[in-house]
C-alpha cells in the first residue's frame, strides 16, 4: 500500500469506496451515448440572432473535429429567442442534422415555445430531433451539477 494511503484513516477508504460504488462521487458524468466522453460540455444558445446561431453551431463542429465525435459529449441547449435554432424551417437545419449525427444533442426549452404560443397562437415547429425540457434554464443548472461545463458562446 502507498505510505499516504497507509496515514488516511481506513474509514475514509472504506467512505469514499462506498460513495464511488454509488455513483454518488464519481470524477465526470456517465454518458451512455458516448461511453468514451473526456470531455462534456453544455452550449448555451440564448439568443435569436443568426450570427449567435452560426457560432454555436461552428464551436460544436470545431469541437467534434478536435477532439473527434466520441471523445466530447455536446449538448445545445436553447431557451429564450435562442429557441429559434430549432424551428423546423430554420435555413441552418442541414447543419443541425451533421452535428446530431455525429453525438450532438439539440435540447429546446417548452417553457420558451408555451410562451410563444400563448402569445402568437401558433406553435412553431421544431426540428424533429430536437429533445424537448421543461424549463431550459433549470436544465442547464441540472447538467452542470452532474459536471458538463457550461459555454456560451
């Protein structure tokens, strides 16, 4: 055994083997959909504006060319006007469809298109591989307690 391990206390051992068992403590998320992930990272795209939109999506490429499509676990994740990414008719679709190919996830905060229902009268469509949340905010907080990095580009 190692002279620092022989100074912790075998309680400590024994405490943080049982949390590491659990799950509970554990270095970086588990992603079932990339079991390989290093890396794990949450986009955050609040913003309506075509050249926020192009920027998200040229990070998330960039990043999948760097570190190649198995080693990052990427999710993009819209609320607000950022929403508007996701439209079924947004002239960035081809875009979205290769990113979500190749691991990306695409989440669309409900909240956000509720909202612009209520007050359009019309629900707009989404990209049919979007993932619907709840509330996109409190998913984000969500992500980052299980340890995704969150980046707003």
């Amino acid at each position: 055994m190692s002279p620092i391990l022989m100074k912790v206390p075998i309680t400590v051992l024994m405490g943080l083997a049982l949390l590491i068992a659990s799950g509970l403590l554990h270095a970086e998320p588990l992603s079932e959909s990339k079991p390989f992930a290093e890396k794990f990272l949450l986009l955050q795209l609040s913003d309506g504006e075509a050249e926020k939109q192009n920027k998200v999506l040229s990070v998330a490429a960039n990043l999948i060319e760097f570190y190649g499509p198995d080693a990052i676990d990427m999710e993009i994740t819209t609320f607000g006007p950022g929403v508007r990414l996701m439209y079924a008719d947004n002239s960035r679709r081809e875009k979205i469809s290769s990113l979500i190919a190749q691991g990306v996830r695409f989440t669309v905060c409900m909240n956000t298109i509720n909202t612009i229902e209520r007050e359009s009268g019309n629900r707009p469509a989404l990209h049919p591989d979007s993932i619907p949340v709840d509330v996109g905010v409190a998913h984000i907080l969500d992500e980052v307690e299980k340890g995704y990095v969150l980046v707003r580009p």
